[in-house]
C-alpha cells in the first residue's frame, strides 16, 4: 500500500513521540535522544513521568551525551503534543491488542499523514493492530529488545499492507540513531529474533524436562560455548566458518531428535502455573531475594556494557 509519508528526517531535525513511559519507553527515549532526536514521551502516570528526566539523562551520562537531555519532554496525554510536528511515533504500551488499536486508530485522527506509526509489541503483529484502518500503509513493528538502549538490535517488521519505502526509511532513521536495524518482511508471530530465540529454548528445556541436563549448565554450555562466539558471529557465518559440510552432516545426525513440541515444557508450564515466575516472584528456576537480584541486576548490566564496547567498532555511528 503505496502512503502519503516522506522519507523520514535525520533524527537531529526530527520530533519523535514515544507513547508510554516504562522501562521500555524510557530507553527507547535515550536512543532516540542519543541522536539529538527531539522526544516527547507520553506519561499518564505522574510519579513515572517526574522520574523520566533523571533515568534518561543519567544514561545519556555514560555515553557523553548529557546534554542532549534537554531534548526530552514529557506529556501526561496525546492532547499536549503539537501533532504538526511530529515525525515518528513509537508505541511502547502495556501489551493488550484492544488498547493497541484503540491508541492507533486515535493517532490516525492526530498524526500528519506523512508521520510514520510504529509499535514496539513483541506480541501482536503490526496488521492486526491496524486493522481497518487508512494508516496502515505507514505503520510498522518497530522492535526493541531489553534493555532498549544497550541491545543495540531493533526489528523493523513490515504487515500485509506496510509500504516498503517506509520501512527503508524507518531502517535508515534507527540506523543513524545507533541502533542495528533488521527488516522482517512479514509480521509472523515473535518475528525474527524471538523466533530463533523460541527455538533455542524450545531445545533447552526440553532438555531439562528429560533430566538430560540441569538448568545451570544449561545456561552455562549457551554462555561459554556458542553462545559467547555469537558476539563475534551469528549462526549463518559460523557456518562459512566452520564449512557448511560438517554442519550440514552434523544436522542429518541432530535434527530427528530435536524437540518438536507445539507447546511449551512442563518445567516452564507447571513453575508458570504455581507463581514462580523468576525475578519478580523471588523464585524461578533460581531462588531470588532481593540482594541477590540487586546483585544480578548489576552484573548483567556490566557484561552487556562490556559487549557493548567490545563490538562498538561494528555498530552504526551515531548521526543526528
């Protein structure tokens, strides 16, 4: 579906509307404000919206960038924003498809009707959010992965009728905030990253389920084998590297006994069912207090900080 939108500003000249001020909302903030992108984050929640400021200058601290601070606004509604001058929008709500499309079809009504509509959902494809509507040739998955601002991938996810040249500009425009753009041609359900993320998993406590391993070394035989060469290359160069002989006569042996389950395991499905849901509920399948997540917290920040240095050279540069 051919739309009415223009390619998209270089983000020091573009005013970008996040919608929604959560843990997510707040580092899409400080991606798009890392490339002096005039934001204004909508927060209806006032204890949340006071505390965006700090969180978001605090990051862009790390990174040399403070002062493109002041390049943050807040709103408590879609009323405060002066819709003339936005460019992009970036939906970062609670994942419920009935207030996705209802924040949608109010934001047909508000936006220019060259302004590019995104969502962040991990969920609900983009054509389902849009159904109905005259916008959907503008509108695109727009996928961040925790946390926003230090994983440096983003999805560009196209739906049925999504307009490509929207999609190239959207990639350029993430491009030159610093963040590494995929585009994923059609909106199937977890879209490319989680996909592979899913099958792995699928894999790996299946495992577990058949007591073949333990949830530590589980996550121990990902972090210290393959898993730390994919910083240096995914799946598909590791093949060029390795020689697609072996790994193809490697997988005639593997691939009849993988796990094929349309459902998940039981030891995600029973601790799902009876509260032990990681982090949040103080037991998953570790035991947590809140010292000990403190403490995790901490130490997962720094080793992605650290990965992100390392392959700093490979990312984009930063182009207001």
């Amino acid at each position: 579906m051919q739309t009415d939108a223009k390619a998209l500003p270089n983000p020091g000249a573009a005013h970008a509307v996040v919608v929604g001020g959560g843990t997510m909302g707040a580092d899409v903030a400080v991606v798009l404000t890392r490339a002096a992108c005039r934001t204004t984050v909508i927060e209806s929640n006032a204890e949340r919206a006071a505390g965006l400021p700090a969180r978001v200058a605090e990051n862009l601290k790390t990174i040399g960038r403070e002062a493109n601070a002041a390049l943050l606004a807040t709103a408590p509604s879609l009323d405060e924003v002066d819709w003339s001058s936005v460019d992009l929008v970036i939906e970062c709500i609670p994942e419920r498809l009935d207030i996705k499309q209802a924040l949608f079809a109010d934001l047909a009504r508000r936006a220019r009707p060259d302004a590019i509509l995104a969502s962040n959902s991990s969920s609900f494809p983009i054509s389902a959010i849009g159904q109905g509507l005259d916008t959907r040739g503008r509108m695109l998955g727009l996928h961040f992965f925790m946390p926003a601002h230090l994983v440096p991938l983003v999805e560009v996810v196209l739906g049925e009728a999504s307009d490509d040249a929207c999609a190239d500009s959207l990639i350029n425009f993430m491009r030159r905030c610093g963040s590494v753009p995929v585009k994923v041609k059609q909106d199937l359900p977890g879209f490319l990253a989680n996909r592979l993320q899913h099958a792995l998993s699928r894999e790996a406590f299946d495992l577990i389920d058949r007591g073949i391993a333990s949830p530590e070394d589980v996550d121990a035989a990902v972090r210290f084998g393959f898993g730390f060469r994919f910083l240096a290359a995914g799946p598909v160069m590791q093949r060029d590297h390795a020689g697609i002989d072996v790994h193809a006569a490697a997988g005639a042996t593997m691939y009849p006994t993988f796990c094929n389950s349309d459902h998940p395991a039981r030891c995600l499905t029973e601790r799902a069912a009876d509260g032990r849901y990681g982090m949040k509920a103080g037991e998953g399948f570790y035991a947590w207090t809140p010292d000990t997540i403190a403490a995790e917290r901490a130490r997962y920040d720094r080793l992605l900080r650290a990965g992100l240095d390392l392959i700093a050279p490979e990312l984009p540069e930063i182009q207001p």
